[in-house]
C-alpha cells in the first residue's frame, strides 16, 4: 500500500521537528490574532457567523501562502543546525535558543501588529514600511505610549517556557534522521513552491464584504512584504487613461477681502486634526474652543477634504498644490527640487519663506524637499535651549514651536521683507503628552487635541500683539484626519479637516460650505496677496465661483478618489474603476448610472498629474520676472 497524505506529512514532521514548530506556531500565532482582530472590530466590520467564516478561511490561505514563502529559510537553517554525529550539549543549546529567539520575533511581530491595527486599522502597509526609515521616533514613539518592557517580558516569560516544555521534540532537530538527498530534495521543493506561490498569489486574494473583513482575511507578513515591493507605481502602466479635460471655469464671488491685500502668510498645518474633533463637525465635548471661535471670525472652509492620511501628504497639498499621486508623496521621490511651490512663488517676490518643525526634519525627507524648494527648513535641533521645554519622542510642545516661530516672524518682519512662515505641529499625536497645567483634561487623544487648540489660541494671540499682525494672512489647517479607519478604501468622513483662513483686516467673516480640497489653499492664498501665479497650480482659489458644487481628492496609497457632493469615483492598479453614489451622510450608497462624465473628468485629473510629475513640468517658472519686466 502507498502512504497516505497524512502519513507522509508526519514523516516530514519527524524528519524536520524544529520546521514543523515553528510552523504550527506561526499559524496558530495569526489564527489567534485575526480572531482578537475581529473581535475588535467586529461591530464596525458588520461580521456575522458566515463572515467571520469566510474571513478565517482566507485568513488561512493567506497565513498558508505566507508561511510556504518563509519554509525555505527555515529549512535551510535547520538542515545546518544537524549533523549525522551525535549532537552534545552546545548543538541542544544552540537549537533551544534559536528556537525560541525565532518564536519571539513571530510573537513580536504579532504583537506590533496588534497595535498598528490600534492606530491604522488595516495589516502593515506602506506606512509600516516607511516607518522602517525613521527607527528613533518609531521606536521612541512605542517606548512612551506603551509598557514595552512589560509587554517583551511577558512574551519572552512565555516563550522560554513553551520552548522548555517543546524541548523533548525540538532536540531531534541537533540529529536529523533525513539522509542529505532527501534534505536537498525538500528544501529545492520548498523552494520551487514559495516560487510558484509568489508568483500566482497576491493581494486581490482578500476577501471580504468591505475593507475592514479584507484587511482582516490577509496576513501582516505577506502585506508587509507587498508594500514593500511596491513602494513606487507608475500611474500610466496600473491605472486607467482617457483624453484631457478642460478645467472649470470660474467667476468672481460677491467680495469678502479687503481692497488692500495682506502681505505676510502664515501657515499652521496641526497634525491629525479631524473636524470631528470640532463644534462645527459635531463634537459636543468644547475640545476646540479657539478654532470654533477662529473659524466665525475668518473664512472657514466648512468642507475642506485632506488629500491623504499621511502628513507628507498634507505638506504636499499646502506647498505644492496638486492632486495625490499613487506611491510615495513627490516629498519622497527623487528630482523633487525647484517645484512650482507655494514658496518658489513667493520667494520671486522678494519673500523670506521659512518651514518650522517641532521634531527633527530628517523625518519623512521634510528639510531636503523644503530645502530644496526656496524655504528655510528650522526643526527641534535648531531651536534655541530657552524654546525646547516639554517635548516627546515626536517633537516639542506645540507652545514652543509657535513662541520661536513668533521670534523669527519678528525678526523678518524687522528687516523690512514680507514672510511666509509654514509650521507644522506634532503634539496632538501619540503618545499624547503635552504640559502639565494647560487645559483640564489628562494626557491622551482628546487631552492632546484640547492642547494643540489652546496653544494655536495662544500663538494667535500673541501674533495679535505685533506690528505685523495687521498685515498678516494666517491660514489654520490640518494635515490628516486622526483615523483613516473605514469600511470603504475610502471613506470620504475619514478625509474631513477644519480649514480656516484668518486675516481681520482684510478678510470679513464668511463660512464657506462647498466641497474642497487642500490643493485649494495655496491658490487661495496667492489670491489673496493679489498674485497672478495663483492660475498656475492644479487647485482653484476658494474667493472664486465655479459651476458645480465643489471637488475633493482623496487618496491612499494605491486608491486615488474625485469626491463630489453626491458621488465618489476610485481609480485603482490594474485600471479599475469603482463609481459610487452617496447619501446625505456621504456614505457609498450604490453604484452610479454608466456611462458618467465624472468617471472622464476623475481620470483626466489624475491623468495630468502624472504626467506632469513625469514630464517635469511640476518644475518652478519665475513669472514674476517677466510681469517685472514689461
């Protein structure tokens, strides 16, 4: 009689008892966590019995199609750990720890994973690749927000002691029974089937009734490592193309500026900012006073979407004014020096443009770009001993950031330049520690929130003591919502920031409740100063009427939306195209009507993106020049 199947596999597991371990371990690892996973999520996932079901078993191929691409190492390493000769106790030794050195770094990476869906909702992604850059702050960041030693040594507590209990059957490891034409065999076989997975199996593989069940289906590992190996996508070979659209037309609104423009711009770009966190988007809690005051005092821009849920993102948007491109943000690629930015513009103009950050520049390539871009990049190592208080892993306290920014601002005003001065916070992010005796909640999310608007109200404040406020634009904006989590790829709520443009000597109060996009500020602003070059860029000033009623993008690292009132188009790799009708709550409500003109004018946007980006016609032209010298 031939062997079955089953006995063939408990022959494999006797011949390679270390392999088969840590594979058992490594499944009921992913099994455990996507069942902690769901039970988190399962309300705003919408599982029922034969969802959860559907979920486990795809969780499992993936976990499977995983695991094959990891056996190959494996096996290698356990074939160099036995010897035909009798093993002593340095080969046992060795075999224990590497066991339980490899089982804690699978329960590490368990473990980390579980807090990434804490923060992102989703299984490692490209975020979790880039934080591999910036170890200081990621680590550091994890260090302050939770009890890691607590945490590693619980973990290894137990792994010591699993691997003390598996010691009978992992020491068969240190004298392999196979003989080495079978071991060389195996391996070239695990080999070929890592290779044929690998090639056959991807992400499409996810299953599920929305984004949450198909994040939840897939495995950490295996998304990390597609993240990874698709770090930078081309938009003209993955995503759908069409002939150009004309741009909008637009007329003047009924004027709410001034005849005399200012001539200083400031702008505060607060991290992780969602307008749910202000009275104007519903919160009822008074964690925004100052902004919900700010906001009747200027024109605010009720409905402003984000571009992304990254902060390079937001920095993008402000600065350089186009829509988000699949990939890294232009902040990241190469050849990303003398753009068409906000502060090239200006700088032709005669203005000293500065970016200010709380934490150290390096990080997300933000000194290199702004550097590279006619800004002076200043961060934490630059500030001066009197300005570096309370601080955290990420940045210092926003207070300081804004009372050094207020002492640069005074000496470049003195000099007799006008200025642009961008700030960007980092206090209303985690771990959420700011200083003691500012407002009256604790340390935590809503605590940092409450913090960020009280010194925001203060910076405000103080600038309204100077000369040079008067003839001052401020512009007040967040980077990102505080959660991208959703139910959809994209879900339009999760892109909803509070924007605010504040100058009370040129700009009368006025709410403006039409749909808009951060690319929209930088035009806005050169609007305001009375500058042409405002025409130049991919958003449109907000001091103008157009047609329809209004536009927003909104992207993550691969999915590229055009949002309207009522509808949401979603461009994918592999030109896929989703069009979805909303409902009053701006949720996906059904599919739209085909053919759609907004499916012709969504691609065509992002199509000129691209190419601009490819054909370096992002590139910066003085205009101002040559209006000099007619």
């Amino acid at each position: 009689m031939y062997p079955t199947t089953a006995t063939r596999l408990r022959s494999l597991a006797a011949l390679y008892p270390l392999t088969t371990w840590l594979a058992v371990g490594f499944l009921l690892l992913h099994t455990g966590l996507r069942g902690v996973l769901m039970a988190q999520t399962w309300h705003a996932a919408q599982m029922t019995l034969a969802s959860a079901i559907s979920v486990f078993g795809t969780g499992l191929a993936f976990d499977l199609v995983s695991l094959a691409l990891l056996l190959p190492a494996v096996l290698l390493l356990e074939s160099a750990l036995g010897t035909r000769r009798q093993p002593g106790r340095m080969r046992h030794g060795l075999v224990l720890a590497l066991a339980a050195l490899t089982f804690f770094a699978l329960g590490f990476g368990v473990l980390a994973e579980w807090f990434f869906w804490d923060e992102f909702g989703v299984r490692f992604n490209f975020i979790a690749v880039d934080y591999l850059v910036y170890t200081q702050e990621v680590v550091g960041n994890i260090r302050e927000s939770f009890p890691v030693g607590t945490l590693l040594g619980g973990l290894a507590v137990a792994v010591l002691a699993l691997v003390w209990m598996s010691r009978g059957w992992l020491l068969r490891a240190a004298a392999p029974g196979a003989q080495r034409r079978t071991r060389v065999g195996v391996w070239l076989a695990s080999v070929a089937v890592a290779g044929m997975l690998g090639s056959a199996w991807s992400m499409d593989a996810r299953h599920g009734a929305n984004e949450y069940q198909k994040e939840l289906s897939a495995n950490g590992l295996y998304s990390f490592a597609y993240a990874f190996g698709n770090n930078e996508i081309d938009y003209f070979d993955f995503y759908a193309t069409r002939s150009q659209i004309s741009a909008t037309p637009a007329s003047t609104l009924p004027r709410i500026v001034s005849a005399t423009p200012p001539k200083n711009v400031v702008i505060v770009t607060m991290e992780s900012l969602s307008s749910s966190y202000t009275a104007h988007g519903g919160n009822t809690q008074g964690l925004t006073p100052n902004l919900d005051r700010l906001a009747e005092e200027g024109l605010f821009l009720a409905n402003l979407r984000a571009t992304g849920n990254r902060t390079v993102r937001g920095l993008e948007a402000l600065s350089l004014a186009i829509p988000p491109l699949p990939g890294h943000s232009i902040i990241w690629r190469k050849h990303n020096q003398n753009l068409e930015t906000l502060g090239a513009v200006l700088a032709d103009h005669g203005y000293v443009n500065r970016f200010m950050y709380g934490g150290y520049a390096r990080f997300d390539n933000m000194d290199a770009y702004f550097a590279g871009n006619h800004y002076q990049p200043i961060d934490r190592g630059q500030f001066p001993e009197r300005h570096r208080g309370f601080g955290n892993i990420w940045g210092v306290a926003d207070e300081h950031l804004y009372d050094y920014a207020l002492e640069q601002m005074d000496r470049d005003a003195a000099s007799g330049k006008p200025f642009l001065m961008h700030l960007m916070t980092t206090s209303n992010h985690t771990p959420f520690t700011f200083p003691e005796g500012r407002i009256d909640l604790p340390r935590g999310r809503q605590g940092a929130v409450k913090y960020s608007d009280y010194a925001v109200g203060r910076f405000i404040e103080q600038a309204r003591t100077k000369p040079w406020f008067k003839d001052t634009v401020f512009v007040l904006v967040a980077d990102h919502c505080a959660s991208s989590k959703g139910r959809t790829s994209l879900p339009p709520e999760n892109y909803h920031i509070p924007a605010i443009v504040y100058s009370p000597a040129h700009l009368a109060p006025h709410t403006d409740t039409r749909l808009a996009s951060q690319i929209d500020i930088v035009p806005t602003v050169l609007d305001l100063l009375g500058l042409p070059e405002h025409t130049r860029f991919m958003g449109r000033s907000m001091l103008h009427a157009y047609p329809d009623a209004g536009r927003a993008f909104i992207a993550t690292y691969q999915k590229l939306g055009y949002l309207t009132p009522d509808q949401l188009v979603v461009l994918s790799p592999g030109r896929q195209i989703e069009d979805w009708q909303l409902n009053a709550q701006q949720e996906l409500a059904a599919p739209a009507p085909q053919p759609d003109t907004l499916v012709a004018r969504a691609i065509g946007i992002y199509q000129d993106t691209a190419r601009r980006a490819r054909d370096d016609l992002l590139q910066h032209v003085d205009l101002s020049r040559d209006l000099r010298m007619r």
